[in-house]
C-alpha cells in the first residue's frame, strides 16, 4: 500500500503546481507589497483515527483526542497561498463495540493509544471565492488546501497480556498526505479566526499499532487565531474583481471630465476664430482690413496704399535686383525677437509695436517684398494650430500694411505644427515653436 499512495504524491504536487501558476497568473489592481502577506496561525481541536470519506479502520470504536498545532503562511495572490503546519496530539481507539454492521473484531489488539510526536506538512491553499464579488474587501472566506509532509509518532497497544509499545517505543515516521477543507472570519486587518478540517492519509499501516495491510488516516478538527504581520490590508481578503470595477468607474469619470474640457476648449476655439472673422474681414476686398480701412467700398481692382485709399501714382516697378543688406536683415531679427501675441489668439501686443513699426519703414523705403510664415508647437489639434499660425501671419501683415506697406507686396501663411526648430516636450522647446518668420526679398 506505501507504493500505491508514493504513486499518487507526483499526481498531487502536478495539480498544487497547476493551481500555483494558475493563481499567479491572477491580476491584481495592486502590487503584493502594500498588502500583509505573511501570517502565523495558532489552533486546537479534535484529533480522530478514521476517516468520514469511507474505507476500513482497525478498530470499531475510534475515539476522539486532543491536538493543537501551530502553521505559518505567505499569501502570494489574493487566491492562492503556501502554508507550512505542525500539528501534535494524541489519536486513541478500541474494539468495546461491534461495528455498525454488528461485526464484532475479535483481533488480538483490544485498544491502541498514538502520541503523534510531530506532523510537518507544506500545502498549497486556494481561497475558493469572495462572498460579495462587488465588496472590495469581504469579512468571510472559504478555502480548500492540499500538500504533503512526514509524521512521527508512537503507538501503545492493549492485548489480553498487558499494554505494550508497539516497534519498541520507537518514533515511526511516515508520508502523509493533508487535504483540507475551512471558513475564515476576518475579525481586523491584523487578526482572523480559522475553522478547518483536515484529512491526513497516512503511506502506512502503523498508526493504531496493528497491520492489516491498509493505509491508516486521521483527521484533525480544529478553531483558531490566525496573526496577520505588516502593514495595510490583508492580501487574503482583498478582492481584484471588486478593485478592477472601481478603476473603471474612475476611468469612466475622468472620461467624462475630458470630454467636458474638451467641449469648453471648442467654444473657446469658436469664440477665437469668430474674434479673428472680425478682424480680418475685409468687405471690399482690397487687401486692407475693414478695421483698417480708412477708404471703404472701395472698387474691385483698385490699387490701395496701406491705408486702403487708392493710390493716385501706381507703383514704380522695380526691375533691379534686390540686395538685402546685414543691417536689413537685423532690423527683421528685432521684430521677430519682440513679437509676441496674446495666448491662444493671434492680437499682437503692444510691446511689439516699435520693431514692427521700424520693418513696415524698411519695406516702404527699399521696396522690399515680405513672406510671413506663421509657426505653432503641438499642443492642440493639428486643425486648430493651422489656423492660428495663419491668422497671426495674417494678423501681422495687417498692421505692416497699417503703417504705409504695400498689401500686394507681403505675403502671409501658416504652416502649423509641421515645421519645428526645437523639441516640443520642453516648454523651452514649445517657445521657440511658436513663431512668426519674416523672410524678405
């Protein structure tokens, strides 16, 4: 019989070490370190030689004895944990009454008494569910277990002759195989009360000190105090499904809230642009906003000055070559160095006024044509950047062309987010980003 049951040990420990990696693999909300994960456990209850599954006992009248034992834990996930027991006590048993079928055993061996001097067994412990699914953390769990580990223990025996001790008053060690069933009651997050049963199947005969050629088994009763170590709640007791939904429900919120945000950001995008609609519109279409204009209405293909008057002598044409001096170059540095805009619009400030005043001066003097290329970082939607580097390169070319420059001679485009000189993860970057280039020629 040792053999059948050594044959069944690696089939037991395959299926702990499924259940290990099957838990494992359970996903957590949390890491294992802001949990109490290591425990020690006390108990005392009632040890028994037979078993309530079925299978024959030596002995027709088993009767109840004292044990206690003490186990330490490591919870690894909020399912599965590995425990360590010990567990002594004394199993006693007699033939003063026939077997429920009324079988009388008439063995030679009248009644035994075993001290069980030691029991270590290493098991694995699967917490089966959480009560309440929804409850983060539960007050009630039920949990199976199943391991393996080696008893030591001495059995006396009664004949007609006298009590005696059986192999000599020597300690018999054996394999035993633990399988457990028990509800565990969370009292705080330090302490818990444990209610267990367990069923030892014993790789031998010896137990009760009388061989007839089966394997014994006892089982072991018990109530006791499990001593949860460290700091936050216990791991054992917290429930992931209960923690995933909450993170969704946040999710959806912060969802929500975004989507608010981003509601308010389009009025305000609305609001901008219908404040630039304003600005820029230009009725009579000649190049010189309606703010601007000091002549209205004026004819479609008239030549207008800065002013949107129509200009008395046209232009001269210029056929010589365009030389762009250092000094040329460094009066459009100044301005592009002093530009600045209001937030998120395209007004120019006030402190711009002077450099630009001096660029609108350069252009009327030498005759310069101007190309304005408005530039933005990546914050916001490529849609809107587009539109607010246009409308500041247009912004500027209308207050070029309210000091005295020629409209037909500058030329304004936005090119967006496209063309950065700088990283845009620094604000440093983004800066230099958002930019309005003067190019003349």
């Amino acid at each position: 019989m040792k053999i059948n049951l050594l044959k069944t040990l690696p089939v037991a420990l395959a299926g702990l070490f499924v259940g290990l990696n099957a838990s494992a693999q359970t996903p957590t909300t949390s890491t294992t370190s802001q949990f109490r994960t290591w425990s020690i456990g006390v108990n005392a209850g009632v040890l028994t030689p037979l078993s309530p599954l079925g299978g024959k006992n030596d002995f027709s009248n088993n009767k109840s004895g004292f044990g206690y034992g003490l186990y330490v834990k490591k919870q690894l996930t909020p399912y599965f944990s590995l425990r360590l027991d010990g567990v002594r006590g004394k199993l006693k048993g007699d033939n003063a009454e026939p077997y429920e079928s009324g079988l009388v055993n008439n063995s030679p061996v009248r009644a035994f008494e075993t001290q069980l001097e030691y029991s270590g067994t290493l098991s694995a412990v699967v917490n089966m569910f959480n009560i309440d699914m929804f409850k983060k953390e539960n007050a009630l769990q039920l949990y199976a277990s199943a391991g393996a580990g080696l008893a030591g223990y001495q059995p006396t025996i009664t004949t007609a002759a006298g009590t005696s001790e059986y192999a000599g008053g020597k300690t018999i060690s054996e394999l035993i195989i633990p399988v457990g069933v028990g509800a565990k009651f969370r009292i705080s997050d330090a302490v818990n009360f444990d209610l267990g049963w367990t069923m030892n199947f014993v790789d031998g005969d010896n137990l009760d000190g009388y061989y007839r050629g089966g394997n014994d088994k006892y089982n072991y009763a018990h109530a006791g105090l499990e001593f949860v170590l460290g700091k936050g709640k216990q791991l054992a007791f917290h429930n992931p499904v209960a923690a995933t939904y909450d993170e969704a429900l946040a999710a959806k919120n912060t969802a929500n809230a975004l989507k608010s945000d981003l509601d308010a950001q389009k009025a305000e995008n609305a609001k901008l642009r219908s404040e630039m609609n304003d600005l820029l519109k230009d009725s009579d279409g000649d190049g010189v906003a309606d703010k601007l204009d000091k002549c209205p209405n004026t004819p479609a293909n008239t030549v207008v000055d800065g002013s949107g008057c129509p200009l008395k002598v046209p232009a001269p044409q210029v056929t010589e070559k365009v030389i762009v001096t250092e000094v040329d170059r460094k009066v459009v540095a100044d301005a592009v160095k002093n530009l600045e805009f209001d937030l998120g619009k395209a007004t120019i400030r006030s402190k711009s006024y002077a450099t630009l005043n001096r660029v609108a001066a350069l252009l009327m003097e030498k005759n310069f044509s101007l190309k304005l290329a408005g530039h933005t970082d990546n914050t916001g939607s490529a849609a809107l950047n587009m539109r607010l580097s246009k409308d500041r390169a247009e912004s500027v070319k209308a207050y070029l062309v309210s000091q005295g420059a020629n409209a037909s001679r500058i030329e304004a485009t936005g090119y967006g987010m496209d063309q950065p000189i700088a990283t845009n993860k620094t604000a440093a970057g983004r800066q230099q980003n958002r930019r309005v280039e003067f190019t003349l020629y």
